[in-house]
C-alpha cells in the first residue's frame, strides 16, 4: 500500500466463456428446453435434428453430453457441421445421413461404439490415458480439456469395464460421454472438420470446407441416443483445482490408485473426473 506499484492481471485472469446453444429450429420429434441447451427425442427413432443457435468461430467447439439412451433401436448420435442457416430450411430433414448431407455444404458423421479416429497413413493410433495434458490442442485451437472429458463412474457392473474406469475412457456412445465438433482454418483458406470425443481429437474427419462461409454444429439424437446436453467450454487458463489434479495424477499408476491416496473423497471423485 501506498508503494505505488501496480500489477496487471486483468487480461490473464480473464476467461472467455462460449455461449452455445441449440437453434430454435430442430427436428419435428425433439423437445427443446426453455434454456436450448437440452434436446430430447420424445418418439420414434428419427426427426430428431438439431443445430447450433449461431455459427461457429474458428477452433469453437460445440460440445454436447449424452443424458439418456434408449434401448431398441439400432444406431448412435451423429454430428457434423453444416454450411445451411438453419432458418433457411424449408423443411427439416428427417434424417442427417443422407438427408442433410444430400443438400451438399454439409458434413456428417455417426459416432460408433468403436474407436472413431481416423489416423493418416503411417502413422501409428495415440494411446490415450488418463493423464493428460490440460489443453487440447487443434491446429491454432487451445481448449481446455477439463470440460471436454466424459466422466464414467462405477456401478452394479463396473468390473466388467475395468480397463476402460482404470482410465477413465468411456465408450463413445455411453451416457455421460462428450462429443465435440470444432472446425479449423487451414491457410489456403479451407478449414478441416475435427470430432472430439472424450477429450481426444479424432483427427481431420472432412477437409476443404468453405471457412469463409458460416458454419453451424449439427448434432442428430439419432436411434439409440435420446437425450443430450450442451456443455458450455471456458477458454482461458486452468482452475486451481484442475492444476491440483494433474499434479496428483502425476505421482499415481493409474486412475484407482487414487483411493489409496490420504485425500477427502470430494477431492478423489474429482481427480478420477467422477
């Protein structure tokens, strides 16, 4: 006090927050919540398309979780970019593949229960463990991967999928998993489409889209799929408590060594992403 002296820390302590939602333009079978952040599929297997409420920027992700499955149907969420306002749409295709994709300046993909990313020739598949680096990083993308990670929790028949709570992978298609579509600017003015699921880039999944255009998310509560939620991302630096949990899961072997740990359970639940 009084020494004059002053420190800036407005802009480094500043947090860009992304406020995504759905458009008020959907599927005939979906039922939008007041806020357009929940979308559910109220019957059959179909008509269950949904958009962003406005287009993406650059490295923007729209980020969604899957609340609620539905037994006997066959097929998962789908997702994808779309260069069509939404509000320009006479009518609402029933299906995103092939309906949507069909109209062109469309790209769709359905997410599977198995691995969906798509390396390059050559290059060998990235083993994702539970440790991992605090941002995930997509061309000139800096996205913090605390919201980004599914978080999978034992129940009746956990030991089944040890390996998969051990670290902390969930299936793509479970409830609670996180899936993301972003797109990125390449220099000869096209942009790559990126999926992300669980916190992991599933790579380019379609390339030599117009970047100059607006491009909205789509997301299609598809089959099995009934029910998703969008998470809203923060871009900025990490929270203490996300800096504390990678120091702790730097001195573990794995995600279940942490109930051995001297910690309170709040704290453990939060270090195994629960």
């Amino acid at each position: 006090p009084g020494s004059g002296l002053k420190i800036a820390v407005p802009e480094m302590a500043a947090r860009r927050r992304s406020d995504t939602r759905f458009h008020h333009v959907h599927g005939a079978n979906v039922r939008m919540d007041p806020s357009h952040t929940q979308a559910t599929r109220v019957e059959s297997f179909a008509n269950g398309l949904c958009f962003s409420r406005e287009p993406l920027g650059p490295g923007q992700i729209f980020l969604v979780e899957i609340e609620e499955k539905e037994r006997g149907w066959c097929g998962h969420l789908r997702v994808g970019l779309t260069a069509h306002d939404p509000q320009s749409l006479e009518v609402v295709p029933e299906y995103s593949l092939p309906d949507l994709v069909n109209l062109g300046d469309t790209w769709v993909f359905a997410i599977t229960r198995n691995h969906n990313r798509v390396a390059p020739d050559g290059e060998a598949a990235r083993a994702q463990g539970f440790l991992s680096e605090p941002y995930l990083l997509i061309e000139r993308a800096r996205i913090p991967r605390d919201k980004l990670v599914g978080r999978s929790r034992p129940g009746r028949y956990s030991h089944l999928l040890d390996d998969l709570y051990r670290t902390n992978v969930l299936p793509p298609t479970a409830r609670r998993s996180r899936i993301g579509v972003l797109y990125a600017p390449r220099p000869d003015g096209t942009a790559d489409m990126h999926i992300v699921i669980n916190g992991e880039d599933m790579g380019p999944s379609a390339r030599g889209l117009p970047a100059a255009r607006p491009l909205y998310a789509v997301v299609d509560v598809f089959a099995s799929t009934k029910s998703v939620r969008v998470i809203q991302v923060d871009y900025g630096f990490p929270s203490l408590q996300t800096l504390c949990r990678l120091v702790i899961q730097k001195h573990v072997v794995h995600r279940l060594a942490i109930d051995g740990l001297d910690l309170p359970p709040l704290l453990k639940n939060f270090c195994k992403y629960e």
